[in-house]
C-alpha cells in the first residue's frame, strides 16, 4: 500500500469516528440521525434583540411576535418586521420563566416552564387576562387540529383542548422507531411540525399525526459561526412561518434568519 493509500485510509477512518462520535453525542441528547440531514438555504436576516433568550416566535399577521425566558426578563413582544420596532410588550411576574406562545382568535397562550401555568393574554393588545393549568413542564407550543400541541422535553407532544384545556392526545416523535427527546420551540406548517431540539443546531422535521422525523434541518455551521462572532449567544431556539418561508433564531442572536423551504 502507498503512503498515499495510506493517508487516505487514515483521514477516511478520521472522518468515519468524527461522524460516529457526533452521532453518539446527539443519541445521548435523544437525536438519533437516522433520518436526513439539510442544510437550510438563508435568504435574508433582520435584527433580533441580543438581550431576548428566545422562547417562542411566531408571525402574526405581518408583526412577528416572541415570548421570552430567565426569571426576572420573561416576556411578550410584538415587532414591526423588517424594521424591528417594538409595538407592544408585557412582562411576567419575575416567579415565572417563560416558555413557548400562540395566538388564537382574541386570545394568546404563553407557556411557563415549572410553574404548570399558562397564561392567557388578549391577542393585540396584549392584556393578562386568565391562566389555566398544564400538567408538566412547559417548553414549546403550537396549534394544530383544533387543539394546543404542546412540547416539554421528551418525545411526546401532549394535544391540549381549549374547552377545559384538559390533555386529549399525545403525539409520541420517533426518529426510525426510536424516540426524539427534548423537543422544544415548535411551528406547524399544515401536517408537518418544526421542532428545535434542545441544545443541538437541529429542527427535526416531523409528519403528522404518526410523529414521524423526515428529515433534520442542520443549523450546525450557522451556530458556531455566530458563536465564533458572539460568544454568548445561546442555543438554536424560535421558529416562525410567514406564509412562504420559515424564520429562525436563537437564545441570545444578534439576527433573526430568513430560510426557504
């Protein structure tokens, strides 16, 4: 064998457990890979708050609206897009960390992490206006089937009813038969959910109603470039849909990502 051959056979094996190690690390976050990976087109960007650790985002109508996290800073905004412009805003009592949002008809849902508490503000303009109980942690949330998907952590999407907001079906995520852990931020786009994963750079593309991972969209060079640029920026987290294109950010980023589908 040539020195040559030889080199190859190295840096082919290199790459073979670089590949295997980096699936390991994400089936250890619940992301087994098995499904494609695509790597998203961006066609513009607008500028995001790099105080807001991004929880839940949304476009309604032509604002963009996002639901904050951290004890004390947990809030609801809602932006002129592209220009940025806040034209409305609410705060969380400081004993709350929020999560994930929605808007439906007058009304908009807005998630808490621990507390098994959502709270219910008038859409535009917000105003607190009630709370209902949920039954684990909440992380990301959406509509679909004239029901509230919520995310928590694990690989279950609880469907919750607006009547007594009581739990009406569980979606459970499976990557090739295995579970998809620590779904979080969640947008809907007809029957296919966009899922942040937790602490990786990917969006798990799911079918619905089997729950089924199609592909993983990989934000994966995006991420360590605005970290490389921004080091304290946080992980990959906020999905909205405009109509024709998603757009994505994270805890903590300097720019919200414009990408074609």
């Amino acid at each position: 064998m040539t020195k040559k051959s030889k080199f190859l056979l190295s840096v082919f094996g290199i790459v073979l457990f670089l590949t295997a190690f980096s699936s390991f690390c994400f089936a250890q976050k619940g992301v087994s890979l098995n499904a494609p990976r695509e790597i998203p087109v961006i066609v513009d960007s607008v500028a995001h708050n790099p105080s807001h650790f991004t929880q839940g985002l949304f476009f309604d109508g032509k604002n963009l609206v996002e639901t904050t996290g951290q004890y004390g800073q947990s809030g609801l905004y809602r932006y002129d897009v592209p220009g940025g412009k806040v034209l409305d805003s609410a705060r969380l009592d400081e004993r709350y960390f929020g999560e994930g949002s929605i808007a439906l008809g007058e009304d908009l849902f807005y998630l808490t992490w621990k507390s098994k508490k959502a709270f219910i503000y008038n859409r535009n303009p917000f105003k607190a206006k009630g709370e209902f109980r949920i039954p684990t942690e909440g992380w990301g949330l959406t509509y679909w089937r004239d029901a509230l998907l919520m995310s928590n952590g694990s690989d279950e999407l609880l469907q919750i009813g607006l009547g007594g907001f009581n739990v009406v079906g569980v979606i459970r995520v499976t990557d090739d038969g295995k579970p998809v852990k620590m779904l979080n931020e969640l947008e809907i786009v007809g029957n296919t959910l966009y899922a942040n994963i937790w602490q990786t750079p990917f969006i798990a593309v799911i079918e619905l109603p089997s729950g089924k991972v199609v592909k993983y969209l990989d934000f994966t060079d995006k991420a360590k470039d605005i970290a490389r640029h921004f080091p304290k920026t946080d992980v990959l987290n906020g999905i909205a849909y405009d109509g024709k294109f998603l757009w994505i950010t994270g805890k903590y980023w300097p720019q919200i990502y414009k990408i074609k589908l």
